[in-house]
C-alpha cells in the first residue's frame, strides 16, 4: 500500500471515532427534577381561639366548724386529712349539765301534762255540775282559767325542753358537709366557746377553679366563655366548664384578670392543684384549614402551594388562628383544594413535582 493510501485510511478511522464518541455523549432530554412532596387538601373544621393560663382548684364549700355551745372537748374523731361525710361525729364535747337541763325540762312537761290532765277532768265535773245547778257558773270559769294556764305553762317547758335537746345535740360537732378535714385547732381537754372554730372542712363535690388571665384580653371577657380544663396528671381527660364571675379589680403585682368557673369533681382533683385552664375567645365552626408546614413565608407574603397537572402553583393566603397543627385560611385559599405539605419549603411557582404517600 503507498503512503498516500495509508493517510486515507487512517483519516477516516479518526472521523469515525469522533462520530462515535459525539454520539455517546449526546445529553439527555433538558428540563428540571420534580419535586417529591407529600400533598393533601384542604379542609374545614372548627377552630377556635384560645387563650391559655394555669388555674387553681379550689373547693366550693369550705366551712369553718365552730363549736355551738360552751364546754370542754372531751373526744375527738378526725384527723387532718381525713374523708368525711355531711353528719359524720367530729368530736364531742361534756355534756353532763346538758343533760341534766333536759332532763329537768323534761320532767316539768311531765308533771305539767299530769296536772292538765287532772284540771280538764274537773272542768268537765263542774259543766256536769253546772248543768244541775249543783255550783255556780263563776266556780266553772276560774277552773277553767286555771286549766288555760296550766297549758300554756307546758308551752313554755315544752320550749325549755326544746332549748335542752337543742343543747345537748349541739354538744355534739358534726360535719355540715361532706369534704376532707383541712385543720383541726382543739384537743381532748380544750375548752371552747360557743363560737369557737375548731375544724376547717373543704367539700371536694363542687370545685371552684380560679384562673388569671393578662389584663390586654380584659375588653373580651365576658361571663359564659367556655373554659376547658385539663390536669397535668390526667392531660387527655377534658373538663369543659364556664366563666361564672369576673373579678373587677386588676392585681396591682400581677396585673392579671381573675376568672372563675365552677365544676363538678370530675373524681380526684384536690383543692390546691393546679389546672391548664384554655378560654375559648372565639370559634369559627367551617373555617378552612390546611397543616401548619404548609404555609410558607416568600417575599409575597405568606403562601401555599397548590398541586395542580403536576406544577406547583404558589397562592398568596390571609392566615388567621393557629393551633393544634392547622392553620386557618381566611382568604386566598378554598376547602378541597390541594396543597403540598412535606417538601412546601422547597417549591417555587410552577414547579414540578411528584407526589408521594404520607409514611405512617
């Protein structure tokens, strides 16, 4: 083969390899990624606006017992602490000259009724007598004159009699309601006067729950707000309840308004705990609403993007309540629509994007 042959054939072998090598590295089809996200439409729900503080419990009925009558406690029958019921025997006090009174008393309404009984029957012998003009009109009357006094004296001792019983049960403390014993201020021995307290009771029935609230919501409180309630020892038991009374005065150190509501015993809160109190100021029973992780702050303002054909189409939104996750749209935004959720942060307008499952 001559040299020029050799040059031919060896520059043809050099533009076939550079044809192959052009089309191997030929690019693939331009144009952006999608986007994987998660997506889910939008809904309506009811929301409410909530204003959160930590309340006190406290009974309702928390009486002072005091003693009724003068003596010397000569048996007590509590303990601080312990459960009573409404009647239940607190202690007891002397009651020997209670005693004796009543049964005094008792013995001249006795007698009075004796002599009654013996009176009338000698009104009845002289009407009898009367009758056969045996004695005089006048001896009828006085006898009975004298029987109307006779009952009207067992009147009073029956009223005396009455003032011993009274006594001596009052010798007796009981409780006045069901509770727990708070305090207990005598022992065996204490002489007290009528007057005197000796136990502090607190009802556990009837909780009284007070809660402060900072003063710059003071123009939206109104009696009936509801209030839910929630114990830091039971979290997913709701208590729901509402503002029976609002304090007129500010606290001068805490400057908060103090709300109250009234409970029933919903079974073991004590008097003293403390309660997460939530006020609901405002509830809105249809509003729209879409997961938190779904609005995004762009130089727009707040948006969503909505997932339509595949693109991600950014929606400028009014946003409202936020709360447990949701957030409430007031504008921008209608129920049923799609938005992306997981991935938001990362879309632009128009992007493209591949919508996956949520994991579980």
């Amino acid at each position: 083969m001559n040299r020029y042959a050799l040059l031919a054939l060896t520059a043809a072998a050099v533009v076939l390899g550079a044809c192959s090598k052009s089309d191997d590295a030929a690019p693939a089809a331009a144009g952006p990624r999608p986007t994987l996200i998660t997506a889910t439409q939008a809904e309506t729900r009811l929301v409410q606006r909530v204003e959160h503080s930590i309340g006190q419990v406290e009974s309702k009925s928390a009486p002072r017992v005091a003693a009724e009558v003068d003596g010397r406690i000569v048996a007590v029958a509590v303990e601080v602490g312990q459960h009573v019921r409404q009647g239940d025997v607190l202690a007891r006090l002397d009651d020997k000259d209670f005693r004796l009174n009543h049964d005094a008393a008792q013995a001249e309404v006795r007698r009075l009724q004796a002599l009654i009984t013996s009176q009338d029957r000698q009104v009845e012998r002289l009407r009898d007598m009367v009758k056969n003009n045996f004695t005089t009109e006048s001896v009828l009357e006085e006898a009975a004159a004298q029987l109307e006094a006779l009952r009207e004296q067992l009147k009073a001792a029956q009223a005396r009699l009455a003032a011993a019983q009274r006594n001596l049960e009052r010798a007796v403390v009981r409780a006045p309601v069901s509770g727990q014993v708070e305090k207990r201020s005598v022992d065996v021995g204490d002489y007290v006067k009528a007057g005197t307290p000796v136990f502090q009771l607190a009802s556990r029935d009837r909780l009284r729950v007070q809660i402060p609230f900072p003063e710059s919501i003071a123009s939206q409180l109104r009696s009936g707000l509801a209030v839910e309630l929630v114990s830091p020892t039971a979290p997913d038991t709701i208590i729901k309840g509402q503002v029976t009374e609002i304090l007129p005065m500010i606290g001068s150190s805490s400057r908060a308004v103090n709300l109250t509501t009234e409970i029933n015993n919903p079974g073991d809160w004590q008097p003293g705990s403390s309660v997460n109190a939530y006020l609901i100021l405002e509830e809105y029973p249809a509003a729209v609403t879409v997961p938190e992780t779904s609005v995004v702050r762009r130089p727009a303002g707040e948006v969503v993007y909505v997932i339509r054909d595949g693109l991600a189409e950014q929606r400028v939104v009014t946003t409202g309540i936020r709360r447990l996750g949701y957030v409430q749209i007031l504008s921008g935004l209608a129920a049923a629509e799609t938005v992306a959720v997981d991935g938001a942060a990362y879309l632009t307008d128009k992007t493209p994007v591949t919508v996956q499952e949520p994991r579980g």
